[in-house]
C-alpha cells in the first residue's frame, strides 16, 4: 500500500497556532472529520486517518454537528471489532 505526503509550509503551521508536538495528530483528525463530512471518504476510512477509535472519532463527530452515515465498510469493520472482542473476552483478555 502506498502513502502520501502533504507538505506544509513551516510559516503556515506557525501561524496555525498548534503546538508543535500536536501537529500531525490535529491535521489528520481535521482532515478526517472534512473529508467524512463532505462524503470523500467513507466513514471507517476516515476513522482510520484521524487516529481515533471508532467512539471517539463517533463523539467529535456528534460535537461537530456530523450526521453518521454508515457504509458496508463500517459495517464490516464493526463486525471486526466485535469479533476481536469476543476472542479477547474468551482468553481471558478482558477485566
């Protein structure tokens, strides 16, 4: 799988006024939440890119005024969690 990388002029993160060390996290989170809101990207895929688990990427959603819309790849994605859940709660892997 490849990658892509965004370059962000160094005057513009300044005067972005995010610190430093949040940059990258703060970035992919906004980039995430406007490209689900727009429906470019479905909503496990943004999910992915902000970084978040799917609650809390569901609760910036619910702050943001975002209406969820799931897609069969959320679905399936579910569906796996739930799954690793259950083999987690199976051996022992859970309180």
């Amino acid at each position: 799988m490849g990658s892509f990388n965004l370059e962000i002029s160094d005057d513009i993160l300044d005067e972005a006024r995010i610190p430093p060390v949040e940059r990258e996290a703060v970035l992919k989170r906004e980039l995430a939440v406007q490209l689900y809101a727009r429906e470019l990207l479905p909503k496990a895929a943004a999910r992915r890119l902000s970084g978040m688990d799917r609650v809390a990427f569901d609760d910036l959603l619910g702050q943001r005024g975002i209406p969820s819309r799931l897609t069969v790849e959320d679905f399936d994605e579910d569906l796996a969690d739930l799954a690793a859940f259950r083999r987690a709660a199976g051996s022992g892997g859970l309180p």
